[in-house]
C-alpha cells in the first residue's frame, strides 16, 4: 500500500500518478460520486470501488499514449506475446529437442531436464531457435510491464492516429500524441478546511483537455452514446470540479505557488489570462473500432447546474464528516417511505 502524503497547496508539474494518489485530498471522482450518492462513496472509499480492470488499464494506456506519447506507452505496457512470431522450425517440447539432438547424433546423452537439453542445443547451435528461449526473452525484455491483447494494442494506436486528424486538435498533435501544453497537471488547494485536488489530463494555453474511453451499451451514432456516456457517468460534475481547480490554480500562480517545471517561460501566465479556459473531451469509443468524438463543451446551462452540484457535494461531505468522521462509515438516516396508490407508477401490478 502507498503511504499517504500531503501536499502544499500549489500547481505541480511532472508528478506521477502514484504521487498523487497517494495524497487523500478530496479528487474529482470522489466529488462526483459524493454528488450522486454519498453513502455509496463513503463504502467504496471505505472498502474499494467496484472497478473495470480492463477499462482502466485501457483508459490508463490511451492516456499514456495520446497525453504522454509513443515511449511513455512502451515503457509502461506491452503487446501480449505474439505465438506467430515463433518461426518455423522452433523447438518446443522435450520430444522435439531430443528428436532434433538424435541428428546430431546425441542419442545417449544422460541429461533428462528440459533446461539442461535446451543447453546442449544451444550448445550445439546457439541460432536454434527455442519457444521456451523466445518467450524468456520477451519476458525480460517486457518485465514489470501490462501486456495488453493484439486489439487493444492497434485500438490504441488507431484511436491516437485519428484523433490527430480532428481539425481541432492537428495543430497541437505529432504522432498521436500532444504537442502543445503540459500532461498530468496537478492542482492541490484548500477551500473551507476541506483538502481538495485535481489533476488536468492535458493543460493547454485556451483548454482543459480530458480523455475518456467508453464503451457504448448499444450501438448508434457515436455522437448520441457520447453524450448519454457523459449523463450516465455524470462526467459534467467532474468538468465542473475541474473549473473549479482551475479558477484556485490561477490564485495560486498569482501566490507563486508553482512546482516543477513549465512546458516554456510565460504558460501559465498565458493559460490564465482568461476568464475560463474552454472544455475539450476526447471521447474514444472501445468496443469495435475506436471511432474518436472530440467535444467543445460549452452547455452554459448543464455547466452552471453541474458547478452547483460541486458545491453542495462539498457541503455535504463537510456536513458527513462532521457528524460521522472522515474514516467511518456515513449511515444514511432517511424516514420510513411511505407509498400511496397515486405514488405507484402506472405499469405497478400488471406483470
């Protein structure tokens, strides 16, 4: 388990992820799931969340992938051993390296463990090749890394290459991945005794850009399930909280409260002599081809909604933790329900 630190109040670049999550300020995603239901996320911070392995682990690749680049990816995942890249002829099991040594004339050799006939081969011709010898080498080579299937490899590397043909984004793009900018900001503030963080997938000069992979439940126009995927997992409130970081950033970079280096002299004076920054998600379908959406939030409305809804999550989180602590369960206290005939919905008994 990482241990947890606490960080100064600032703007930090270059953090890693561990680091950041290691600190227990109050993120994004817990906001936003205290505003859906905050008993929920009282349990799962208590207990661990519920998560997809597979989508995080492909969201984690795509980010590395588009935000950090083509060696950042490398570094951290790999392609699942391809079995078609063993060639022809490769020796693989005992019988097969006892028949190829009886060529050689090494029928009487007493040697009866597979290593050790693997080291008579090799012996006798170091350029054999030998599947158990190939894999032990793309497993050395690849140590400590997430191997992901063949699909999720080309999805990823298909979805970076079409989001740089978006004329939105070409401009700031070389390879699939960002040009322009600084990955992984990290924002750490305070607001009302409460600790809070945030951390901007990509930070433009004009832009908050965020990369979010989703995986349609049917199929349809791309742009109809982006937007029922942004609604279904309330990504809007977690915009917001990031609009809220941002407006605290810029309080903290007037306070010159700034760590690490920026991506060139003056970026951060340029990203905040704004009002507010705009809102780009990159939205990368999963299932079947990776069809990339971008979107240029700008619903005044649903934002202005989606803010408020940050503030009262962070009211009720003081309010929970003030009552019941931050490291103990948050029952709920709600009233008995009481249902009458004109509370029932119209289909109620007539299955």
């Amino acid at each position: 388990m990482t241990e947890a630190v606490r960080h100064d109040p600032g703007i930090y670049f270059g953090m890693s992820d561990t680091e950041y999550h290691a600190d227990d300020a109050l993120g994004s995603s817990r906001i936003k799931a205290i505003a859906v239901d905050p008993y929920e996320a009282q349990f799962d911070h208590l207990y661990g969340e519920d998560k997809d392995t597979d989508a995080m682990i492909f969201g984690s690749a795509l980010h590395a992938r588009m935000l950090e680049g083509r060696a950042a990816l490398e570094a951290k995942f790999c392609k699942e051993f391809d079995k078609s890249s063993i060639p022809e002829g490769a020796l693989d099991t005992v019988a097969d390296i006892r028949a190829w040594l009886d060529k050689y004339d090494q029928r009487g050799i007493s040697a009866k463990n597979k290593a050790d006939l693997i080291k008579i081969v090799q012996q006798i011709d170091p350029d054999q090749p030998i599947v158990e010898v190939i894999k032990a080498k793309w497993e050395k080579d690849n140590e400590g890394k997430i191997a992901l299937k063949p699909k999720r490899w080309a999805q990823i590397d298909i979805a970076a290459r079409w989001v740089q043909r978006d004329p939105l984004l070409s401009a700031v793009m070389t390879d699939g991945t960002f040009n322009a900018g600084a990955p992984e900001v990290s924002i750490f503030y305070e607001d009302r005794g409460v600790r809070l963080k945030a951390r901007f997938d990509r930070l433009l000069r004009h832009a908050i850009v965020d990369v979010k992979s989703f995986a349609p439940m049917f199929p349809g126009p791309i742009e109809t399930t982006a937007v029922k995927t942004i609604d279904r997992m309330r990504y809007d409130i977690q915009a917001a909280d990031y609009f809220r970081a941002w407006g605290h950033a810029k309080e903290l970079h007037k306070a010159g409260l700034v760590f690490g280096e920026e991506p060139h002299p003056g970026f951060l004076a340029e990203a905040f002599d704004r009002d507010e920054p705009k809102w780009i998600w990159i939205m990368v379908k999963t299932k079947g081809a990776p069809q990339p959406l971008v979107i240029d939030w700008q619903a005044k409305f649903a934002k202005a909604a989606a803010a408020e809804r940050v503030e009262r999550a962070i009211d009720e989180y003081i309010r929970l933790r003030d009552e019941h602590g931050e490291d103990q369960e948050w029952p709920p206290m709600r009233p008995a329900m009481t249902l009458e005939d004109q509370d029932l919905p119209s289909f109620f008994g007539r299955s």
